[in-house]
C-alpha cells in the first residue's frame, strides 16, 4: 500500500504531467525584462538568448561554451591577421530567401552603424578590419590585430537578412518587418510588456524542435514568476530569486536545475574624476577631492565586503565568493592570486590612512532587477561599509532605467553615479572581452574601454592588456591575461563581489540542460517521455 507521502508525490506528479500533455506542443518561458528583438541592439544576455531563437550566428556554443559550427561549418586561420569561415550550404532565412556571404558582411557591418546604442555589440567585433564575401559561401574575416578568440566572439553576433534589415531601425525588428532570420523559431507577435510569440521553423538547417509555438512572457517580478510556474501558467523560469528556488525545491511538482555561471557580479568605482557626484562629507557637503581615487579607500571597501556571507547568506548559497573579476575555469583565471581579504579593523586603518577617520557619504547604485538578488546584494554591502564609517545611501533601479543612463564618455562626464552595481557574463570563455571593455581606457580607434565605468587609465596597464589579448599560443595567452588581472586586483577600480549560479525550474513533465551563460533557451528545453 502506498503511503499518504508517495500518493500525495504521485498525485502532484499527474497533475503536472496531465497540465504538460494539454499543451504538449507549446512552450512558455518567462523572462524578466522586455527584450530588444534587434540582435544588434542592447548586448545583455536576456536579448542574445531571445536572438538566438530567431537568428544564427557563424559558430555557435554548447552549454560550456565550447564553439561548434553554426551558420560557419568550418574555419580556420589563414595567418596571424586573416580568418577564413567556410559557410552551411542550402540554409534560408524565414521569408525563403537564400543566406549567403554578403549576409554576413552587411550584419557585421551594421553592429557598429545602429545609432544610440546603449551597449553596443561592438566588443565582439572590434578587432574586425575587413569583411569580404570571397563567393557566396566563403567569408574572409581581416583583424586590425592577431584575434585568437574570435570564432568565440562570432557566437555572439547575430546575422540578420540584407534585405530585410536593409535601413532597419530596433523598432523595425520589434514590429517583425526585419525580424526575419535562419534560425529554429519564426517572429509571430511581440506584444509590448507582455510577450513575444515565435513558430517552429520546419525548415530549419539544424532540425525541427519539438515545440511548435514558443511564447516568452515577460514577468518582471521574482515571486510572480515563481506563482506562475507552480500555478501551470509558465512552464520554464529562469534567473530564479534564491529564496524562491529554494521553496520550488521542495515542491514535487517542480524540477530545479543550476549551475555556476560564466558572470562575476562587481562594484565600479568612479576613480577618474576629481569630484565624483555621489561622495559628500557625513553632512552632504561635497568633498574637495574625489575620495575613490586613492587606493587605500578602495582597498578598504574590498576589505569591508563579508563575501561568504553575500554569497552563502544574501545568496543563499547559489554563488560562490569571487576573488578576480572571473571564475575558475575561464582563461585568465589566476590560482596564484591571493583571495580578497575580509578585515573591517584593517580597513578602517586604511580609511584613517587616507585622510578619512570618520569616513564620507557614498552612494551605491544598481538595477533591482538584473542580477539574481541584485537589491540584495546592494543592501547587505551597504551595511558592511557602515561598519567602516561609511554613511551609505542605496539606489536600486529598473535595469532599462539603471543602464541607459551610465553611457560611457572618455572623461566620464554625464555619468551620474560614482559606485555602480554591474555584472560581466564571460561567455567567450576568455577574461579578454572583459579587460578590453571594463578596464581598458577608453580608446576609440581599438574600440576598447565602452564599459570603462570607474575612469581607469594606465599606460603600462593598458598595453599590457593589448599585449595579452593578441598572444596566440594558448599557454602564453592564459599567463598573460592572468597577470593583468593580478595588477588589476591590486588596483582595486573594479572589485569583485560573486560568481552567480545559473537557476532554473521548469514544471515536472519538462527537462532541461542549464547553460554556463544564462542564457534561457527553448532549444535547451525538452519533455519528459
């Protein structure tokens, strides 16, 4: 005889199985925020992961972020400055036109062209010198400088029709007139602020999926999501809130999948300007000098941060503390490196050194609803800086309020905070993307520096960082990039604070294969049998 527990479990179980067999041909997926649709448009992670429905890139990545063929079903270095990347025969695109070379050179062409772009697709290919369609189904890719890594960058870029796309703004993708790609699923409807609607594409090149239609809603509130999942309305969340994955964990009805991710979640201090906008005295008078530019306060706020605990407490244990600016088993990563100290005492000997007995006012910025416990994470680092003498006051914003306004300029003029939340998703599998972006200065010719935040620029540093980033032997490659993030972890303009899990949770008659990028796929996505 059963008892009550397993005929309880197996009650839940039906009814899970029996709510999936009534949709058996449909897929819901929620995601937090609205997505872009123009795959050149908005680089975050929630728009490459909706892209990646819609469209192909040349090489794509498995859930490791090992590169494989994509659109490209080979390539191969012609010499130090000049790849060759031998395209998929018979592919089309939605509307039935063929996909060609001149595909490819038109989209990454236009990646830099699109105007007002708050965080441009640009680091991906800004080594690119020139792109020629040698015939319809060979693309010979020159770099301004020896790019060992760029297939890996390619899986981030989008192709998109020439035709379609040809004079299309980010809107012409959201109305679906340029929304026309090669990818598993077609643009149906985009419905602001609540969904985007997608079909299968039977004629897909890599093969028809097991859904039909793919609906990605848009709920931007964890416990939302979380309701919505157990009440059978959504079947697949991810980016769940810790606490919430937690409770998902126990309900037999659900299945709970995670893995740590390629992103390290990090502080930027604005160490550029002389007066920075939001650090006063404890009486909010502004400071004659901007405090963040001597590095004993930044090693002091590093010594102040308690990572154990944001990461086992605020956390929840779904992150693991982060000492560099990226996790183990990314090419950069350093063993060497001494871990981050945790020393209150010491810091505010370090504050005191500085000119700072009794500390200043300081505000910290963030989104309160990118990251997973992002306005947590705000708070719980807010109190441990009190501990020092920090007066701290904590600003959580909407992402799509929060990022467009932290628009990068050589001087940093405009940008309206002086400490910023950010994350960094290494999908390329290579601290490179994130050395030449966040620390590299700013420099318009490389286009190095678009996320440089904290104003940082070091000759030395600089070119130790383009050094590294050309080296094509693998080994001299990782112990390059590995000590830059050593000097970059003694200067301390950018401070690591976790190394997130990816979480997910999907209804019991679903199965799924986590991705080491968080992106949220529904090609990741499959029915139990």
């Amino acid at each position: 005889m059963p008892t009550r527990i397993e005929s309880k479990l197996a009650s839940f179980i039906a009814a899970a199985l029996l709510a999936w067999s009534a949709h058996a041909a449909d897929l819901r997926l929620a995601i937090e925020t609205e997505p872009a649709i123009d795959p050149h448009f908005l680089f975050a992670t929630t728009n490459t992961a909706v892209s990646r429905h819609i469209f192909d890139a040349l090489v794509d990545r498995d859930e490791d972020l090992q590169p494989r063929p994509g659109l490209a079903e080979s390539w191969r270095l012609v010499d130090p400055l000049t790849w060759e990347f031998r395209l998929r025969a018979g592919v089309s695109f939605h509307d039935g036109s063929p996909f060609t070379a001149e595909d490819v050179v038109f989209s990454l062409a236009r990646i830099p062209a699109i105007p007002n772009n708050p965080n441009p697709y640009t680091p991906l290919t800004r080594s690119i010198d020139k792109v020629e369609a040698v015939d319809p189904l060979l693309v010979r890719i020159r770099t301004k400088f020896p790019d060992a890594i760029l297939p890996n960058q390619l899986a981030g870029v989008f192709i998109v029709s020439r035709n379609a796309a040809r004079d299309a703004l980010p809107a012409d993708f959201r109305s679906g007139k340029a929304a026309i790609g090669t990818g598993p699923y077609r643009f149906v409807a985009w419905k602001p602020g609540d969904r985007l609607e997608l079909a299968r594409n039977d004629a897909y090149w890599g093969g028809a999926q097991p859904w039909e239609r793919v609906s990605l809603r848009v709920i931007a509130n964890d416990a939302a999501r979380t309701v919505s999942l157990r009440s059978g309305e959504i079947d697949v969340v991810g980016n769940l809130n810790p606490a919430h994955a937690e409770t998902l964990g126990k309900d037999p009805a659900i299945r709970l999948f995670k893995r740590p991710s390629d992103r390290v979640i990090y502080l930027i201090l604005d160490v550029a300007r002389d007066v920075t906008p939001l650090a006063t005295d404890r009486a909010g008078q502004p400071l004659a000098r901007n405090p963040l530019k001597d590095r004993r306060v930044r090693q002091a706020i590093s010594m102040a941060i308690n990572r154990d605990a944001i990461a086992e407490r605020v956390m929840d244990g779904f992150a693991l503390p982060a000492h560099q600016l990226v996790p183990a088993g990314i090419t950069g990563y350093d063993a060497a490196i001494p871990k981050l100290a945790f020393d209150v005492q010491g810091a505010r000997r370090l504050l005191a050194e500085a000119g700072y007995p009794d500390g200043f006012a300081l505000t910290l910025n963030g989104p309160n609803d990118r990251y997973l416990n992002d306005a947590k994470t705000l708070e719980a680092m807010g109190q441990m800086l009190s501990r020092i003498g920090l007066q701290v006051k904590i600003v959580g914003e909407p992402w799509n309020v929060y990022f467009p306004k932290a628009r990068v300029a050589a001087n940093l003029d405009g940008l309206p905070y002086s400490a910023m939340l950010v994350g960094w998703g290494h999908s390329v599998g290579d601290t490179s993307g994130m050395l030449t972006t966040v620390l590299h200065s700013f420099d318009t010719q490389r286009r190095f520096g678009s996320g440089n935040r904290s104003g940082y620029h070091n000759a030395d540093f600089d070119r130790a960082i383009q050094d590294a980033v050309a080296e094509m032997d693998p080994a001299a490659r990782r112990l390059k990039l590995g000590a830059v993030m050593a000097t970059a972890m003694q200067d301390l303009t950018t401070i690591p604070l976790y190394n997130n899990f990816v979480v997910m949770a999907a209804q019991a008659g679903f199965t799924l294969t986590p991705r080491m990028d968080d992106e949220m796929l529904a090609m990741s996505v499959r029915p139990v049998r």
